[in-house]
C-alpha cells in the first residue's frame, strides 16, 4: 500500500492526480474494470496480516485476460456466540448483531472493510464478493436470550454491516433474527442502506406497536450517479426515501441517518437529505463524519482518484484539516464528528436544518419491560 501514498503525494504535487493514477496503474494495484464490474473498490490487496501482497503483472503470457471477475461467494460461519458486546463512550448501544461479514453493497467509505483481514482476506473486492453468513443465529440468539441473568437493552443491527445486503434475498437470517426478537419482546434497532427492510415491515409493526422497534434508513445522497459509484449494489436514494414512507405509514419510528458525510462531495446535501427525509415520516436524524480506518484509506484514495480526480486535493484537505492533520483520528469524542472550523461548520448546518424541520425534538426510547426469557408456547412454535 506504499504506492497509495506514493500516488497521495504525486496529487499534491506537480504531476496532481494524473501522475497519482499512473503510480497506481504501474503498480499493478488497480483491478480491470470488468473484473469489478458492479463493485465498489478497485483494488484487492492483501490484509495487513498477510506476509505476501497482490499485485496485477503482466509476464507477457497473455494470462490476465483469463483471470475470472469478482463474483459473490458465500461461506457460512459458525461463530461462538451471537451477540457482540461494546464498551465504546461514543456509541449508543453496548450490544449488536451481525448476521453477515462483509457486505455486498460495496460502499467504498465502509468503515468496516479492516475486519475481512481478519480472515485473512482483503479489505477490497473481497470484503465485496467474498461473504460469509451465520445461519444458526436466530438459534443462537433464542438461547443467549434464554440464559439466566441476561438483562434486556436495546440490539443494534446495521451497524457494522447491511442485515438486509443482497444475500439477505435468499438467506432470510434478518427475518428469522426478527422473529426470535418479537417472541421474546426485546428491542431493536436497525440501521440499513436497503429497501428490503419493507419485506419484515409485519415483524416490525407488531414490534413498534409494543414500542419494541425502531429503523434508519442511511442516505448518503439523492444524487442517483454518485450513488451508483459510491454504494453500487444498495438501494437506490429514491427507494430508500420510498422506504422510510412505507415504514412510517406502517407506524414504525423511522430516522435517517446522514453518513458517512464526506467534505467536498456530498455536505453540501446535508439539508436536501434531511428536507427528503422528514417528508418521508423521519422524525429524527443523525449524521457520522467520514470514517478512513486502516486499509480504509488507500482504497477510498484509490476510488477518489479514478472517479473524481478533479476533486482529490480538495477533499483530502478537507478531511485532514478535520483529522489534525491525518486520514483519520480513532480518538472517542472525535471519530464521529471530527474537529476543527469546517468540522464544526457541518455540525451546526445539521444542527440548524434539523431544527427548521422539527426533528429531534425527543429520542424515541424502546422498552425493555416487555421482555420474556422465555416465550410461550406459541411463540415457539415459529422457531
């Protein structure tokens, strides 16, 4: 990855982003377009455990032509245990669910890219296109819900990666999570780019009439073309804002949630999302600044410069003059929000245009009063 930052310093100097695109070329880093065809990363290189990195090298054999495109595989996994457990002071939630790893949505910017490494895969296309899903975790949940002792919080889903990604199609694990949750009345929050999130909207409503459930819808931008480029294979803005309306007419709290906003790109949408949004039925808001985590960095680079080369200094100042000085600063308090004038120009904007339109006036609280260790004997019966 040293050549990203070899191509970072070529954009700030005199050879500017055509010198930087050239480095990464050479370099063999940059996958052919067809081979990622629908994806969202142009590199794949190797996790940052690995002894050995990938590069693409013609030997004059004519073999590159052959190499087979990035196609979606599904492993399956069989963790421990089923619910994730955080201690973060900048966090709403201590509990989460992740019924997949990796995500095939393919946002570039996704903050969750570092975790395939950890399986000795890459933070690029293969976070894309090689999967991996945890069938059992509807069982696993009814036990862990069962366990004496366990107190009832709030579980986050969405968080890391899309419960409703293109997969959840045909494994349906979001489904059956949500059918253990209703049985045992306990709360949840969803956070989604996806409009399959309409198809549980029956779960759902029995659960939000019990105050037992609440979802945001993560807009990004209304802007059709950049929202192909940056999130490839989630929901169209159009049928996200299509789903915030069919979930709150169902009476399910809905929210929108502003992320990442990424400086010199997509800020200057804040209100028009928000304006959207609110129509929608949205009643509260969020926004999380961009994120460049680990192997993040070079492949959201990479993305920046073959799509928006034109674009690249400005952006990178911007995030840096958020970052003192860096990609990116892990630091409680500040990941989230950034610091800075510009840092805080955005939050006040957000701020401002939430007031205007009447959101976050109150947080919308789920119970945890309701919940069951154990369900009744028809509530079983769905499992």
């Amino acid at each position: 990855m040293n050549i990203v930052v070899q191509a970072d310093k070529a954009a700030f100097g005199q050879g500017r982003a055509q010198r930087a695109n050239a480095l990464i070329e050479e370099a063999g880093l940059r996958i052919d377009s067809e081979r990622r065809r629908g994806r969202g990363a142009g590199m794949n290189p190797s996790g940052r455990f690995e002894a050995e990195s990938r590069h693409v090298y013609d030997d004059g054999w004519e073999t590159i032509e052959d190499l087979p495109p990035f196609k979606t595989e599904v492993q399956v996994e069989k963790p421990r245990t089923i619910i994730t457990r955080n201690d973060s002071p900048d966090i709403s939630f201590d509990r989460s669910i992740n019924p997949y790893r990796g995500c095939e949505h393919g946002c570039i910017y996704c903050f969750a890219r570092p975790t395939h490494s950890y399986m000795g895969l890459s933070a690029g296309l293969d976070f894309e296109s090689k999967l991996f899903a945890k069938p059992d975790a509807a069982k696993m949940l009814d036990k862990e819900l069962s366990r004496p002792g366990y107190t009832a919080k709030m579980i986050a889903i969405g968080t890391n990666t899309d419960p409703y990604q293109p997969i959840e199609k045909k494994w349906r694990i979001m489904r059956d999570i949500l059918q253990v949750l209703e049985a045992h009345n306990h709360p949840i929050g969803i956070v989604t780019k996806s409009a399959l999130v309409m198809r549980d909207q029956d779960i759902l409503t029995r659960m939000a009439e019990k105050g037992l459930a609440k979802v945001a819808l993560s807009v990004t931008t209304l802007d059709g073309k950049l929202a192909r480029t940056m999130e490839p294979r989630a929901s169209t803005p159009t049928r996200r804002l299509q789903a915030l309306r069919s979930l709150s007419d169902a009476g399910i709290p809905v929210s929108v949630m502003v992320a990442p906003v990424i400086p010199g790109l997509n800020d200057h949408e804040i209100e028009r999302v928000l304006d959207s949004a609110r129509a929608m039925g949205a009643l509260e808001a969020g926004y999380v600044l961009l994120r460049l985590p680990l192997e993040v960095s070079p492949i959201f680079k990479e993305w920046l410069l073959r799509n928006y080369p034109d674009r690249y200094r400005h952006i990178l100042s911007l995030i840096r003059s958020m970052r003192n000085g860096k990609d990116y600063d892990a630091e409680w308090g500040k990941r989230m929000r950034g610091e800075g004038p510009y840092a805080w120009q955005i939050g006040r904007r957000f701020e401002i245009a939430a007031k205007r339109l009447g959101m976050n006036l109150s947080k919308r609280r789920l119970r945890t009063d309701l919940f069951a260790a154990t369900p009744g004997s028809e509530q079983l019966s769905l499992f």
